[in-house]
C-alpha cells in the first residue's frame, strides 16, 4: 500500500516548499491541498466568488481532507473517512505569529473587501473567513487566526503527525525529511538530499535568501512598538510555550 502524506499550514508557511521538498525525496503520495486546474481556472472567472473552491473542498473532503490551509477536525470526526485509516501521515507547519502576519499583511489572501491600510490598523481589523477554512465564524482580528488554526493542529494524533515549523525547515531541511522517513518508515529516493532552490512564489527570491530572512529574524525591522502590543494582547500564550516561540518586548 502506498503511504500518503496530508499537509496543513496556514498560507504563508511556506507549504509549496515543503510539498517540493516531498516530491524530490520521498517514496510517499501527497494527499492533494489545493483545487485542481480546472477548479482555479472556474475561480479566475468568477474574483471573489470563493464557494467555489468552498464547495470543492466541501464535496471532495472525505478523499483529501480538505483545503492544505484548513483548520484540522478533531481525530473523532477523521476517523470516519476511509483514506485516514490508512498509512497516513499528517505534517504539519507553524510559523512565527509575528513574521506571519507581516507575510499576511503584505498579502491578505481572500480579504476582497480590504483597502491598504497600516500594519497596526490590519491588525485591529475583522479577518473574514472563506468556507474551506472551517471555522464557523468571522474573527476579530488575523492574530486569532494564527490562534485556531495553529491551535487546530495539536488535535492530531502525535503518533502519525510530525510537527515543524518554517524557521526549522529553513535551518535544516534535510532533519524534516529525515524525520518523516524514520519515524515512518518511508523509503527515501536516493541517500543524497536534494532541495529546492528557487521560490515557489516569487523567483527572484531564492532558499538562501528565505534562511536568512527567517533565521536572521530581519522581519523584525518592520514591527513598531504598538504592532507588538496589539499582537501581544491577541496572542494564545500557551500555544507560544507549546511551539517554543518568544513573545517579544514592546
């Protein structure tokens, strides 16, 4: 039987890496995260008309678990869908609320109703949620976002769910790989590491340039003060404890 791979993130988490980084080394089938062409293609005719790929991901759940960007069920409600009770590994990828919402605010994904604004108003601002989020409900600010769906994935079973986040992939991409092919038996396709170099996204950025963005925290040149606060005061503190990350000083 062919081992199969989920992943979730939240946008930003650099995902299409992580899938590139799969597709070079490992022997394992990604369970697809995002609409087929088809679907993209609808959308593009369609701006701003999200249900969709809502109502994609709606009726193609029980075969991928949904949208890569989605906030994860509980591991009562995956049971019930056959492809979970298979061999299958979740993966998921967290990154650091403070440098993720500067991403976010330089790109705020689905947000058509939004007018440049500053960092500290984007902050402060209704974040309206698309179907294929699965959350219920519009939230009072992005940083609650990072909350749910960060705090979404600790519902997964740690026996067949390998936990990183994008400054450890940066540090080390090889160590991920690793991980996932010892800890579950996956078969490597050479002893020899290939990465990706070049930027799913933007190609004049490239790995290099994305390590030490991230591990040199350059982001935080572009965080005021009262951006910190306001981040701060939204923040689930443990969640911060559980993936070891600093809450910063004003």
């Amino acid at each position: 039987m062919t081992k199969l791979i989920k992943i979730y993130g939240e946008r930003n988490t650099n995902t299409n890496y992580m899938s590139r980084l799969i597709q070079l080394n490992l022997n394992i089938e990604e369970i697809p995260g995002v609409a087929p062409p088809y679907i993209r293609k609808l959308q593009r005719a369609l701006p701003g008309k999200e249900c969709v790929r809502d109502m994609y991901f709606y009726l193609t759940y029980r075969k991928n678990l949904g949208w890569k960007h989605t906030c994860a069920k509980t591991e009562d409600e995956l049971r019930k869908y056959k492809v979970v009770n298979t061999d299958l590994v979740f993966l998921t990828i967290t990154k650091n609320p403070y440098s993720w919402l500067l991403s976010l605010y330089r790109k705020p994904y689905h947000q058509y109703y939004a007018k440049k604004q500053t960092f500290e108003s984007f902050l402060q601002h209704q974040w309206r949620t698309i179907g294929r989020d699965n959350i219920k409900t519009d939230l009072k600010n992005p940083i609650e976002l990072w909350n749910i769906k960060n705090k979404s994935y600790l519902r997964l079973n740690n026996d067949n769910t390998v936990r990183t986040k994008t400054e450890d992939i940066f540090k080390d991409p090889r160590a991920i790989i690793d991980n996932i092919s010892e800890r579950h038996a996956v078969e490597k396709k050479s002893e020899k590491f290939i990465n990706h170099f070049r930027s799913t996204k933007d190609k004049k950025k490239t790995f290099a340039y994305y390590r030490d963005y991230y591990l040199s925290e350059k982001w935080r040149e572009d965080l005021s003060p009262a951006a910190i606060a306001i981040i701060n005061k939204h923040l689930d503190k443990d969640l911060m404890d559980y993936y070891k990350y600093e809450i910063l000083s004003c």
